[in-house]
C-alpha cells in the first residue's frame, strides 16, 4: 500500500483507542483528524494514528490480537511526523495522538514511536499536545525518554491485578511490568510539576471492564491509590464488547451503565473530594446501576440531609446529587447577596433541582417532598455523551 492507503487504515485503527478524547465534530478519516474537547480551552483537532497495527500479543478482547484477520500496515517515523506537520503547518491538526501494536520486540517498537516524537520536538521544533502510548515490555529509559517528548502518557493497565490481566494478555505482566512503569511516568510528571508548576504533563491509563470478572471495587482501589498519590491524572474504563474474530468472541457484553458508573465514581474521587472508602459498593462488590454513586451515598448517608441552602458549607452542598462544583461555588457566592426564594433561583446557579430537591430545604421546607427512585436519566440513555469533562466519554451533568 502506498503511505496514503496505510495512513488511513491506521487512523481508523486508532480512532477505536478509548484512552484519548472522543470526537466531538468533523472526521476526516483519511489521516485521522477528529474534533475533540479539551477541558478548559474548548475543542481542538486531532491527528489520532497507530505507528503499525501489526501485533504479537494475544489480547482476547483486541482485533488486531496475533491472530487477527485485519489487513496489516506500519509507518516510518519520518512519514507519520511529515502526516502531521503538513496538517498542522495546514491548520488542520493542533495535536497528535501515537499508540502502536507490538510486533515482536516491544523496545524495537516503543522506539519507533519515540523516534517519531523526537522528529516532531526537536527537528520540526512542534511545541504542541503529544499523547502517546507506552508499549507493554518498554524499558525504564523509553519511560524517562517519552516523558521528555511527550505531553501526556498512557500505561493501559487494562485490570486490577496479575491473574485479571494474564486473563486477559498471558504476555502483559501486572506487578512487574505495567503497574510500575505507570508509576515512573507518574513520579517523573509529579516531581517536574511540583519543581515547575507551569508543567502539564501527566499519565492516564484504561481499564477493560467485566471480560474477566474483575469487580468495580478492585478497579477503582487501584485507581485512588495512583491518584492520591499524584501518579495519575485519570483513567478510562471500556466495558467489554465482544469482538467477532477474537478469543473472547463469545463472552457476554458488559453493560454500558457500568462503565458509566464506574466514571462517575473516579471523577468523585478525583474532584468531589471523597474517599475510596466512602464509595458505596453492592454486596458483588460492584457498583449500583439504578443510582450513581453519589445518589447511592446520598441515600446511605440520610443523617446529613436535607441540607439548609442558606447554611450548609460548599464542602457538603457538592456532596447532593445534582450539584457539582461549579454550582456549589456560585451558590455559596450568590446567597452572599441575595435570598433564594424558588426553586428556580437553585435552576439560575446550575442545581439540577429534579435530583437535589429531595436532599435540600429552602428556609426551612423541603425543595421536593418525592424521594430519589429507581430511574434512568436522559444522559444515561447518551444523550449527551459527547460533553467530556475530561476525555471520558460521560457528561459533566452525569458527576453532579
């Protein structure tokens, strides 16, 4: 195939990754150019392709596993950063997003990817976004290497632990190989961010979830452990689907609603400001699919409600289902000023009243008098599954 054939193929392949922002806009899948969102700068366009889908792993869950019936391609260096530069240099494309398969050796490969990086750094000087994907089996020193070129790192640690991922990849190695080169890439951005504040470089990883019956409170105990202790900037969970022409083609689905929920509970780690142990698990050890995570702590905590509007410190307002943290800060700021009277002054500073009624008082009565039930919102259904807050595919109202 010529280059233009094997860009394209490539793009398509990476535009199935998980573990980069979802496309919000305009495609071009020619040479994989996809609107995304970027918290805080609004959307962006980004250039998403593998270095080669050719791979000698055996990832039940992966079509282009070692035994895959897809049609094979690779790139050079040299034509995947000459792909983006003429697309950046074009306006086309302001990042890039570089993942790759594992044929053979996994430091032959990684070091492909990082030659492409140091192309884009320091001969085409390009000083924008780089994500790129450490291959399982890459060295501690490619680790140091990409955390040099790179933005942003992903180590996909694909299960909570070694007998999930062996389940999973008999190749991947937990303990000794994924987790801790994660946690290099973590210390290495931790300590350059705390030496210059001004560094945003950070690591994410993914999760394949309900392949192996690996339970949401494994998963998420390892992901507030990496997030605590500042190595992690968020995770990604896929629920497992079924791929035919795979070794697990004929394993059950995971349900959508728990790859949400599972979302929804790590960003309540990551900015709520709770704790793993105050996460409410179902005797499986998994999380409710009727309530999110913070409805189900709600219930499971009534002494702390109804909260006064008036009164009641940020701290515990961003704790009731429908207020997030921007609302809870407006809040705090506008009763400063003025009194609420109806619930639609709550509505005209963000409070989701339909869900928050039941848990507040609006001096001294009770917003709603119907208590949480059983019930899938509009944005479980994916009506909106394209406003990321991060680069998950969950809306910023599905958190509140």
């Amino acid at each position: 195939m010529d280059r233009r054939r094997r860009f394209a193929l490539l793009a398509e392949a990476a535009s199935l990754d998980r573990d980069q922002p979802p496309a919000v806009g305009r495609f071009d899948s020619a040479v994989g150019i996809a609107q995304v969102r970027v918290p805080g700068r609004g959307t962006t366009n980004l250039m998403r392709v593998m270095q080669t889908n050719a791979c000698s792993l055996s990832c039940g869950y992966c079509p282009t596993f070692c035994g895959g019936k897809v049609k094979r391609a690779a790139l050079a260096p040299e034509e995947v950063a000459r792909t983006f530069m003429d697309a950046h240099r074009a306006g086309l494309a302001h990042g890039l997003f570089l993942t790759s398969g594992v044929p053979g050796r996994a430091v032959r490969a990684t070091d492909r990817m990082l030659a492409t990086l140091a192309i884009l750094r320091e001969r085409e000087d390009f000083g924008g976004y780089v994500h790129v994907k450490l291959l399982p089996g890459a060295e501690a020193a490619q680790v140091d290497e990409a955390a040099r070129l790179a933005s942003r790192i992903s180590v996909n640690l694909e299960g909570p632990g070694d007998g999930y991922v062996r389940r999973l990849a008999k190749e991947k190695d937990f303990s000794g190989d994924l987790l801790p080169k994660l946690r290099h890439a973590g210390r290495i951005f931790r300590d350059a961010r705390r030496e210059h504040p001004a560094r945003v470089g950070s690591t994410t990883t993914q999760f394949v979830v309900g392949a192996v019956g690996e339970r949401d409170r494994e998963i998420l105990d390892v992901v507030w452990r990496l997030e605590r202790d500042e190595l992690l900037h968020h995770a990604h969970f896929s629920a497992f689907q079924p791929v035919v022409g795979t070794p697990m083609e004929g394993r059950s689905p995971t349900p959508a609603r728990r790859e949400l929920r599972l979302y929804q509970a790590e960003h309540l780690l990551r900015d709520y400001g709770f704790r793993f142990d105050e996460l409410a698990f179902e005797g499986d050890g998994n999380l409710s699919l009727d309530h999110d995570p913070k409805t189900a702590w709600a219930l499971a905590h009534r002494e702390h409600f109804p909260l006064e509007i008036m009164g009641a410190p940020r701290e515990l307002l961003v704790r009731v289902p429908g207020i997030g943290p921007l609302a809870s800060r407006r809040l705090v700021a506008a009763r400063r000023q003025a009194t609420f009277r109806f619930a639609s002054d709550l509505r005209g500073v963000g409070v989701d009243v339909a869900r928050a009624g039941w848990f507040l008082t609006l001096r001294g009565r009770r917003v709603s008098t119907t208590p949480p039930v059983f019930q899938l919102r509009l944005f479980e259904h994916g009506a909106h599954l394209t406003q990321a807050p991060y680069t998950t595919a969950v809306p910023p109202c599905a958190y509140r």
